[in-house]
C-alpha cells in the first residue's frame, strides 16, 4: 500500500540567506533556546531547521525508514512573505525551482506545493502559472500573511487562478495576530497554541464569508488535522444558527462546510485523529508527518493511522491524496 505525505516541508539555503537577509522586522534569525539558530516572529520562536530541511538525500532516507513512498513537499512559514516584491518573488522563486529540481532527480519519491508572493498579487498569478508548468501539483499559503486576511478582496485575482487551475491548497498556520500582546514567545505557545487557532481562524473566516461558495473548485487543506476546527463544529453551528451576524453570507451550516474540505493527519491523539475523522469524513483526511520539524512524526502519525479500520487507513495513507493530487 502506497504512502503519500501530503504535509512536510523543505527550506532552501538560498532562501535561508535571503531571509536572514531581508526578514525584517517580523522575521529574525537568531539562537534558540536549544542555541541552534532558529527563526523569531515578533520574538517568538517557531522555526527551527534540521539538516533534513535542506537535503533531499537525507529526506529520502527518513522517508525509506518511516515505509513513505512520496512526499509532496512545501515550504513553511514565513514562506515567500517578507521584503519588497523583487524579494518576495524571488524567494518563491528559488523555493520552487529547487523543489522542480527535486522531482526531477526523485521523479518517484517527491512531487510539490509552490509557494508565492502573496503578498504581490500580480507576480503571484505569473509565479503561480511559471510554478505550475515546472510541475507544482498545489498551493501552500499562510493562514494569515502579516496579519492580514486570505479573503481579502485584494488576493481575489491569486484565488480566481487557482481556482482556474482547480489546485489543492494547503492551508499552513504562522504566528497568529496579536503574538507579542499575548506573550506567545514564552513556552513555545506561538507554535503548540498559537498556530492551532491561527489556521482555525483562517478557515472559519473562509466559511462566514462565503469564500467556498464562490471558489467551488478549490481543494483547500486545513494543516494539523483542522487545528481547532473538529473540536469546534458544533459551536460554529450553534453561532451560526442563533445569532443572525453569522448568517449574513452563508445559509448552510457550517460543519457542512467542514465536510468539503480536506485535512492532514496530524494529530497527536488517535483520539483527535478519529474526531477529524468524523467531522471531514474518512474520504477527506490524508496522511502527513510535519518532517523534518522537531515535532515532525513519520512513524507516529502512519501508526495511528494504520490503527484504524482498513478501508479508512488506505483512504488516509493512499487513494484521498492520489484523487485530490491527481497523482
């Protein structure tokens, strides 16, 4: 039985340098409280790369000794959003060509998400449509970008594209609003409780405004198994139901829009990963690791995964990501 990862990341040191280089002011380099040199997000740590991050080599061997057969690799947060549109753009740029190259040389093992200049909406339409012809077979976008909406009327044309070319989306959180007033750098909050709501946010914001009624052909991936979403589902519903500002662009409730999207298998609980289940439904859950991250877990997540029933296991490690993919 096939296993595609649909959610582990890769960097570039290339694009290290033009981060350490052009990351300000939300982004630094510096020294973690491990001191391995890590990134800050308004002071809060919440990237720490492993060798793995930049060596397809070693990726490759991880992924032989967890039993995953392919990766559809993607950046992370900040991804391509820091400086000015030149640098914006050529941080994507130089994202996607190694990962093009990647596939290339690992034509069985790696396929990938681009990245863009979201930030830049005309060069994320050209870099969009240069990325998807190299071969990029999805979208990863952050939940927030400096804390400004993806339903922003501004981004409409990046979504009109992708919606066009009816690409999978991964839905990727970052350190969410408001990270220094709510002292998210202390005990690693940013990334245990702060990236959870920030992609809960992102999507519950998506369903109110009627974000998947105008884009029907998107397939939109919520990281970390939904973040806080499954858990939440019956309180959309119960806001949405009683309170008459909820209902303002939608009349379905919202867990049927829960149903429509896509999840990772991210979570730490089978307990959790069985709630996602139930909530998205077993046709719409895939496996992911969160590789090469220190609290990436190849083998955990595919041994709870592999807990469950048969037929769901296959969907989860095999035929969902082969259909959405197109693979």
């Amino acid at each position: 039985m096939t296993v595609i990862d649909v959610h582990t990341h890769m960097l570039g040191r290339d694009w290290w340098e033009l981060l350490r280089s052009h990351g300000g002011p939300q982004y630094a380099i510096g020294t973690g409280f491990d001191g391995r040199e890590c990134v800050f997000s308004d002071g809060a740590q919440f990237l720490t790369p492993h060798p793995a991050h930049f060596d397809y080599a070693l990726r490759i061997k991880a992924m032989d000794e967890a039993g995953v057969d392919v990766a559809i690799v993607s950046l992370t947060s900040p991804n391509a959003y820091f400086g000015d549109a030149e640098i914006s753009t050529q941080a994507a740029r130089l994202v996607n060509d190694e990962m093009a190259a990647a596939q290339r040389l690992y034509p069985d093992r790696i396929r990938w998400m681009a990245s863009l200049p979201w930030e830049y909406p005309d060069h994320a339409v050209a870099e969009l449509h240069r990325a998807h012809a190299a071969g990029a077979i999805g979208v990863m976008v952050i939940a927030n970008i400096h804390e400004r909406h993806l339903t922003e009327s501004a981004f409409a044309p990046i979504w009109d594209a992708i919606d066009a070319l009816e690409l999978p989306v991964l839905v990727h959180p970052t350190t969410p609003p408001g990270t220094a007033a709510q002292a998210l750098d202390q005990f690693m909050l940013a990334s245990s409780v702060g990236f959870m709501y920030d992609t809960s946010l992102a999507i519950s914001r998506m369903i109110f405004d009627g974000f998947f009624d105008r884009y029907r052909k998107l397939k939109i991936i919520a990281s970390h198994a939904g973040g806080t979403l499954p858990y939440i589902a019956g309180r959309l519903d119960r806001i949405h139901e009683q309170l008459k500002a909820a209902r303002v662009k939608i009349e379905r409730r919202p867990s049927e829009y829960l149903r429509e999207i896509w999840y990772d298998a991210i979570a730490y609980r089978i307990e959790a990963l069985k709630l996602c289940i139930e909530i998205g439904g077993p046709d719409k859950v895939m496996y992911g690791s969160d590789f090469p991250h220190t609290i990436g877990d190849m083998k955990g997540v595919l041994h709870r995964v592999d807990a469950l029933d048969a037929a769901t296991a296959k969907a989860i490690r095999q035929t969902n990501a082969e259909r959405i993919f197109r693979l």
